[in-house]
C-alpha cells in the first residue's frame, strides 16, 4: 500500500483523474498459485468492508482522484475471487471479479461484467487480464456501453503452453539489470513482451471503439518477470504513451472523448448483424476451463 499511495501522491502533483494498478497488485500474484485454501483466504478480505477497499476510499477521497487497485476478494459467498476495486473520491466504488481466474484453484471465476460511470460521466469497463484474451470480453463490454476500459493485468514473460506466445525471461536478467540494462530492455521490449502485446491489445480498442488503459505488474513474480510495458491506447488502437523501463513506472496520458467520434470501432459496431451471432452464445463442446487451458500442454484438438 506504501508503494499505491506513493504513486497516487505523484498522480495528484500532476493532477491526474485515475489512477489505474495492476492486477492483484495489493496481495501479489503469482505466488497464490502455491497457497493452500487457508493461505488464500488469509490473504482475502471482503470488499468494500475490508481494510484495503477501506484505504483505498480515504485515500481516493483525500487526493480528489479515482484509484484502481488489484487484490482477493472473500465473497460473501465464501468464495475467493481476483477481483479489482475502484474507488471514488465521492464515496463510490465499482469491483469487477475476473471472469477467467486460473491462477489457483482456491480462486472462483465472477460471472459479470462491469461497467460504471466514472465521477467525470465516462462510462467505464474493467476486464482482469485473460479476461480481456478473450474478444466476445470486450466487445460484451463495449456494448454495455462502456467507452473506456481498464485493463489491469500480470503478464508477459509467462511460460506458455503456446509455442510463439511470450516465454520465460532468464531471472537473471532481471537481478543483472542495473549492470546490464540493455539486456533486460530487449527482453521487456521483445516477443515476451511488448511485441506480443502489440499483436492483440491494439486490436481490442480499436475494435471496440475504446480508450484502454493496460496496467502491467513488471518485475520478479516468484519464479518469473512481468514484463511491464504499461500503456494508454485510443480508440483507433494507437498508443498515446508507454513504458518499457525496467521498474516501476507511471505514463500518464490525456483521453479526448471527441476521437470516439465516428472512429472505426463505434461505426462497425453499428454495422453489427446480431440475428447472425446466435452461435457465439452456444457451447461448441470444446469449452474447457480456463485453469486447465492456462496450464495444460496437451493438444485437444
């Protein structure tokens, strides 16, 4: 939390009006993946009773801006979930349980999609990471009406089931990266990283006709490196500011509503012919859940 309120702190010296972390970012990410049930629900709390959703309201409503941050949600089901909370400086909040969870078998998926009105009247969606891999995500979310999306995630440098997707970046490399940050960069910049976000990210705004905002974790993840590569895209997928630095990072960036303005997402999506799409809701037998295809080296097909 030291760290939230540090950048928050520089967010509102440069009089930002959201502040968007990454996924899971309050409790950490990739080591729930060895936690027990126990563990899980230790690192748990509900939302908004709980302490961070707690801090986060205070501090949102004391610098006057809106803040999204990542953690584990217990449910009042007694569920776990990896959930993102946003907070308003007016008291509000919005939460989005990711609808793709593998990350610990501990972790239940949500079941709904979330968008929200912002304090400025921008209408907002949040989709955690897989959850935006997925096309019919988005374009779920932008037809609820969303016109920005929040995109927090925990990515690059995974080892991946696919063989052109990502991979694993040397520990090394990273513990190296004061002595050799060259090294490091190419890695950061490269197919595990920027790369293979610039083959799919773009095409999710421009496609949609959304302003997003990508929020990365970068850095060692127990036994891997996040890539970082934070960035705001605009509606037609082109990048308004990035950062590929090796640390921790804030890009700023303002958002023109005006470019949605007959941009190429908006107009397609008018061109939609919805009686012909009954298929995507059907299951084609080929569902499988998404832990199991996360970590699964086994062609099905």
């Amino acid at each position: 939390m030291n760290a939230l309120r540090s950048f928050v702190e520089k967010a509102a010296r440069e009089k930002v009006d959201l502040v968007v972390f990454p996924e899971m970012c309050l409790t950490g990410y990739w080591h729930v993946r060895h936690l027990n049930r126990e563990e899980v629900e230790f690192l748990a709390e509900p939302v908004p009773e709980g302490s961070s959703t707690k801090a986060l309201l205070a501090l949102s409503a004391e610098k006057g801006l809106t803040i999204g941050a990542g953690l584990v949600e217990l449910g009042e089901d007694g569920n776990c979930y990896n959930s993102y909370v946003v907070a308003m400086p007016d008291g509000r909040f919005a939460k989005h349980r990711k609808l793709h969870a593998f990350i610990s078998e501990h972790v239940s998926s949500g079941s709904d999609y979330t968008v929200f009105d912002l304090p400025d009247g921008t209408k907002a969606g949040i989709l955690i990471c897989y959850d935006c891999n997925i096309g019919e995500n988005v374009r779920a979310t932008a037809l609820r009406g969303a016109e920005l999306l929040l995109a927090p995630h925990q990515t690059g440098g995974c080892d991946s089931p696919s063989p052109r997707c990502m991979g694993a970046i040397e520990l090394g490399l990273w513990e190296r990266r004061a002595e050799d940050p060259v090294a490091i960069e190419a890695e950061l910049k490269g197919p595990k990283g920027r790369k293979w976000l610039m083959k799919w990210l773009p095409a999710r705004a421009h496609d949609n006709g959304l302003f997003l905002i990508f929020s990365n974790g970068v850095g060692r993840d127990d036994d891997e490196v996040r890539t970082g590569n934070s960035m705001i895209l605009d509606p037609y997928g082109d990048v308004l500011a990035e950062t590929w630095k090796a640390g921790d990072d804030m890009v700023v960036a303002d958002l023109d509503p005006s470019v949605r303005k007959m941009c190429t997402g908006v107009r397609w999506i008018r061109s939609r012919r919805p009686e012909l799409y009954g298929e995507l809701a059907e299951s084609s037998g080929k569902e499988r859940d998404t832990r199991h295809v996360r970590f699964s080296r086994m062609d099905e097909d």
